[in-house]
C-alpha cells in the first residue's frame, strides 16, 4: 500500500505500522511500547494489515488475538483461513457478507481469488466467490452448503434443530463447536475494524494479503502446532497450580 493510499483511509484511532506510531501514543507505558514495537516485528502482527494495526493501540490485547488466532487454527487443522472454499475460508468470506463489514469482505476475497489459482490448478473455481448467497447451488458440496448455513444461522439466531443435527453428523461436537468459534473471531475482527471506520477507498485494498498457497499453509500448520502445545503446557501448569 502506498503511503498516499494508506494516509486516505481515516480511522477513529491510528493504524499502528512502525516503532515512530507506538512511541506517539500518550496512553500506553513504556513497557507497552516495547511489546508493542517486539509485535510489529512478528510477521503474524506486523505484517497482519490495518485491521491487526488498529490493536496496536492495546499491544497487550494485540498479544491476546495474535494467540487467540493461531489458537482457532490449531483446532481446526489441516484446514486453514486461506484455502479457497474450504470451512474456515467460507467462515471468513460469510461473516463479514453478513455484517456488511467491508474491509474485512475485501481482505478474504482477495486472500481466495488470489490462492485460488494455487490451489485448484487445473480449473480456478473464481465463480464460487459469487454463490455465498446461493447455499442450495449444486456448484457446493454438502459440507460447503452446511457451513454456509450454519454461519449463517448463527449469525442471525436463526439456528433450527434439523440444521443443527445435520452439521453434528457431519462433523462430531467438537468441530461444530471449534466452527462456531471461529467464526466468533472473524466476528470480532468485523466489530473492531467497523468501530474504528476502518475502510477501502480506490487504491487502498489490503495489499497485506497475498496470495496464500500451500507452501505458506504448511508454514502456519508448523507455526500452530508450536502455539498449540506450549498452550497446552501452560494450561497444564494452571491445572497443577504451578502459576
């Protein structure tokens, strides 16, 4: 993103980019600075686009959702946010359609329509991106309708017991209930970039998301393996009252 573009989008509180950014923040304390600047050098923050940038005015909650992230991954390995048209990526394009949540949309459409080539070589299935709205087309599979409907059904209250009973065969409880997690994530990221008026304007589309194949895919499957279990030791030692 070009400084010009990056300086068009007015938000209620600054986008945090650099070290200069943090130090211009009266509120925080010195020992939050510098979480804050050891934040922007980890490529799961720092390179996380503007929506990651407006937590930098909380470094200490920016930690929490960079954890909570790869958390909501970890539980639903192998699959991942951005392979095309799998649960987690349709998750990620569903939520935002459904909160009218415009960077957030903007940002997953581009993370699908660019992987998508890398993981569906032989035919590109670009099209899909316009049937979110379209459930019941045969273009979908079972899981790919169900998960489209039960986001769906969740976001609204609308859940009803045939669909519940349907997603519960189809994935067991502990999935369903890991889906509904996730999607409680990009709900919240919704939330916090429509609050602070975070929004695309010609020139400004998220340039951080490139395009994610399965190369980076297995990076972050390594990545979530490691912040899976040394939150499991964490959650051992609790349990041990060793804290």
């Amino acid at each position: 993103m070009s400084e010009e573009a990056s300086k068009s989008i007015e938000t209620r509180i600054p986008v945090i980019r650099t070290a200069e950014d943090i130090d211009a923040l009266p509120h925080l304390s010195e020992q939050e600075k510098a979480l804050g600047k050891a934040n922007l050098a980890m490529p799961e923050i720092g390179g996380g686009g503007d929506c990651l940038g407006l937590m930098g005015n909380d470094p200490e909650m920016q930690m929490v959702w960079g954890l909570t992230e790869r958390m909501a991954e970890g539980l639903l390995e192998p699959d991942g946010q951005g392979i095309p048209y799998g649960l987690m990526n349709l998750i990620s394009l569903q939520v935002p359609r459904l909160m009218k949540s415009e960077w957030l949309l903007t940002g997953f459409q581009l993370v699908t329509y660019s992987g998508t080539p890398l993981w569906d070589k032989e035919k590109p299935r670009y099209y899909l991106m316009g049937m979110l709205e379209v459930p019941d087309s045969e273009f979908w599979t079972d899981e790919q309708k169900t998960v489209l409907k039960f986001t769906e059904a969740c976001m609204q209250n609308k859940m009803t017991d045939e669909l519940f009973n349907h997603a519960k065969k189809l994935w067991g409880e502990k999935k369903m209930l890991r889906l509904i997690f996730y999607m409680g994530f990009v709900q919240t990221a919704c939330m916090i970039a429509d609050a602070c008026h975070l929004r695309n304007m010609p020139g400004t589309e998220p340039a951080s998301f490139n395009a994610y194949g399965p190369e980076a895919h297995e990076y972050f499957l390594k990545m979530n393996s490691t912040y899976m279990k040394s939150l499991r030791s964490l959650w051992d030692s609790a349990q041990s009252n060793k804290l």
